[in-house]
C-alpha cells in the first residue's frame, strides 16, 4: 500500500487548518461519512439479505415507491446527524417537513438536506445508486432551525457532495475550493484520495435524458437533441447517448468524462409541469459541485443556483454538465418560451 495515501479525514484536516476554522463543519462532514460507509455495506448485501430488497408497500412525499433501503438510509443519516451538536435543522427528501432536532440535544450552526438514497427504484436490479447532500450555515441567531434556514438559495452552500455506491464507493465533495474524489478501500474501512482537483470539459461528448419523454418535451428541447444527433452540431458527428437513469451515476460519469444531463420540463404529468427533479436535494447540490468543477447547471433559463426556494420539495427542470453544451441548451430553450 502507497504510504502517502491521503484519507478523507487528512484532507479535511488540511483544509481545517487552511481556512482556520473550528471543526464543527468537519464533525458534520465525518457523521455523513460514517453514515454513507453504513449504507454502502447495506447496499452490498442487498441481493443476499431478503429483508433489504424490495418495497415497504407505501409512497413518500413525492409520490414514489418507498423501499426498503429507503427507509434504513434516511433513518441512518438522521440519526448520525442529530446529536452531535452541529446541526440546527435538516431536510430529506423522504419526509415532509423539516426534521427538527430533539430538544435534549444541543443545537449547532449547520443546515443540512439530503436525498439519502437517490435511484433507490434501481436497487433490485443492481443499479448504481447514491446519497446526495448540501450543507448550509444557519440564517436564525440561535436555537431550533427555522423553515427559513432551509429555503436558501444554492450559491449560499457552504458545502455539498455525492456518494455513488457502485463497483467501488465513492464520495466526491466540495466546499467551494474544487471538487475532490475518494475511493472506500474495503480492506481499511477508509475513504482515500482517488480523483483530486477534478475539473470538467468545457465541452463533452455524452448527453444523457430519457428519450422517452420525447413526445412531451417542448420544442426548443426537441430540436436540441436532434442536433446533438446530427452532424451539424460543434462535433461534426452525432453525440454519444448514455442514460442509466439514476441520477447519481449519470451525474457522475458526465462530470469525469464530460457531457450534459437534462431532465427538461414535460407536459408527461400534469402535476409536475416544471419538472420532476427536487430543488433542494438534487438540484442544488449536484450544481454547486459541477460549478466548482467549471461546468454550469441551468433549468433552461436560468442559474439553478440563482433560484430562491419557496417550499422544501419545489421540483425543477434540471439541465447540468460541460459548461458550453449547457449554455447551447439555453439557446435552445429560447424556442420553449417562443413557442
């Protein structure tokens, strides 16, 4: 084993150091890891334990089925979130209204909102799927959270991050100073360096969505994915399409690799005409971290980090990656506001 190896928790302590600060935003950011290194065992013993697989029987706050693995990982990041004396206040996307710390324990500056299983359709099928998570620092002076804490618009994130559980576990984070990747060695239960300073193309060659919205989506969209098809776009030759269909892991390769993911509006329900996905919980967090990497996130219209939520589970169409195929789009989109 490489000697020099640098651990989450060695890096964290450098840019403690760096930045002077307490420890208290790196006590939140160790509780979410120790959280994500539960699931990502749950996860792995997902086809071998029956208790695990498979739905509960109920729908969420959302309108989707709630499985099993759903309802663990949630509980398991609240639970390793709400005593330590960091945290004011939290949101997931598997409750319904904000989850208030209990009175017994003290009270910290941190907000944090997570989709604790994102892609969880996906588990029975062996899927990559993952936990998404954005950290804010609290508006209210002192005490127990306030709704306001949690509506705060994306470029006021003091930090965010992803973990994918896939072939291997990887947590990729950012506190506004570049985006980092760490690998979960197995063999020492630790997260290490594996993708330092990850930056983006500026121009990819992957574009991922659901095709299959296709008949729904508005004019501007449908003409942006025939060109990305045709050889008249900035490559002279069709884009590659790839879509898993779990955000995360689409997110994922498209930040290495370069591309844009779009999950535009759609007249498909009627119920969700802005979009299907969650402001606070994907949205946000996922945009903060392509900026840090040089990309850029939009809904087609504007900087998903401009936007100033107004309820915990607002959806919004969401279009992210390489920054110069996300800003084509929005010239695109122009023809959707036309039309």
């Amino acid at each position: 084993m490489n000697e020099n190896i640098i651990t989450f928790e060695r890096h964290m302590i450098n840019e403690q150091r760096n930045s002077g600060g307490s420890g208290d935003f790196s006590a939140v950011l160790s509780q979410i890891i120790f959280a994500a290194k539960v699931v990502a065992a749950q996860v792995s013993h997902a086809g071998l334990a029956e208790d695990i697989l498979g739905g509960i029987g109920m729908k969420n706050v959302q309108g989707e089925e709630v499985q099993k693995l759903d309802v663990f990982a949630n509980k398991m990041f609240i639970n390793t979130l709400n005593y330590i004396g960091k945290v004011c206040v939290m949101a997931s996307e598997e409750e319904a209204d904000m989850i208030h710390i209990p009175q017994k324990y003290p009270k910290g500056d941190y907000v944090v909102m997570f989709d604790p299983l994102d892609g969880s359709s996906n588990i029975d099928v062996d899927v990559s799927i993952g936990t998404i998570f954005g950290i804010y620092k609290r508006i209210s002076k002192e005490g127990n959270g306030v709704l306001d804490d949690l509506l705060q618009p994306g470029y006021k994130l003091f930090g965010a991050g992803y973990i994918i559980y896939s072939s291997s576990t990887i947590l990729v984070y950012s506190t506004g100073n570049g985006v980092n990747g760490f690998s979960l060695d197995p063999s020492v239960g630790e997260f290490v360096l594996s993708h330092p300073n990850i930056k983006t193309p500026s121009r990819g060659k992957i574009y991922s969505a659901n095709e299959g919205n296709y008949a729904y989506w508005k004019k501007g969209t449908r003409e942006y994915i025939d060109h990305l098809k045709s050889e008249g776009n900035n490559l002279k030759k069709p884009y590659t399409s790839r879509y898993i269909g779990s955000l995360v892991a689409d997110f994922h390769r498209n930040l290495l690799k370069g591309g844009i993911f779009l999950y535009p509006e759609d007249s498909k329900d009627p119920k969700k005409p802005t979009g299907k996905l969650r402001l606070l919980y994907e949205a946000n967090p996922l945009s903060y971290i392509v900026e840090q990497a040089g990309g850029y996130a939009s809904t087609g219209y504007e900087r998903i980090l401009d936007i100033k939520p107004t309820e915990l589970h607002q959806r919004v169409p969401l279009i992210l990656g390489s920054k110069d195929d996300v800003k084509e789009y929005e010239s695109f989109a122009q023809k959707n506001i036309e039309a």
